[in-house]
C-alpha cells in the first residue's frame, strides 16, 4: 500500500509539473508576444530568468531607478496586452 501511495504522489507530482512547465510556456509567449523589445527584455529577465532589478540594470547598462521605471511600465503594458487575449 506504501509503494502505491509513492506511486500515486509521484504521478500526482509529474502532472503539477507538467502543467507548470506548460503555463511556464504560456508566459514566456505573451511576454515574447509584446511589442516592445526592451519591456520584452526586462520582462523576461526579471521573470523567466528570476533576475532582480538590479542584475537587470548592470546586463542593460541602464540605472537602476531606469529599470525600476520600465519594469513598472513593462508590467502595466503586460496587463493590457494580456487583457486584449481575453
């Protein structure tokens, strides 16, 4: 009974990965779907490559408040471009 219960939460783990990965995938479309190629960038980095701002800004060789800036732009414009999907 064990061996099956490990069996059933390894399945049962396999699936939540699956659909993680595949919404994942979802996002890095939208995201990639924008028009902006530096909001894209930003985006990206900050949410698929899990950087922090800061990282950000060095790799861009924009300041910080800049990035910190644009992400909050960026994010405004992601909302909108995903509400046009609906």
């Amino acid at each position: 009974e064990e061996v099956t219960h490990i069996v059933d939460l390894e399945e049962e783990i396999n699936a939540d990965l699956g659909a993680l990965l595949m919404l994942r995938n979802k996002i890095i479309n939208e995201i990639q779907s924008m028009d902006n190629p530096i909001y894209i960038n930003i985006l990206y980095k900050r949410y698929v490559q899990y950087k922090s701002l800061e990282e950000i800004a060095v790799e861009t060789s924009y300041s910080y408040r800049w990035i910190k800036h644009l992400h909050g732009i960026a994010l405004q414009e992601f909302k909108r471009f995903i509400k046009g999907f609906d």
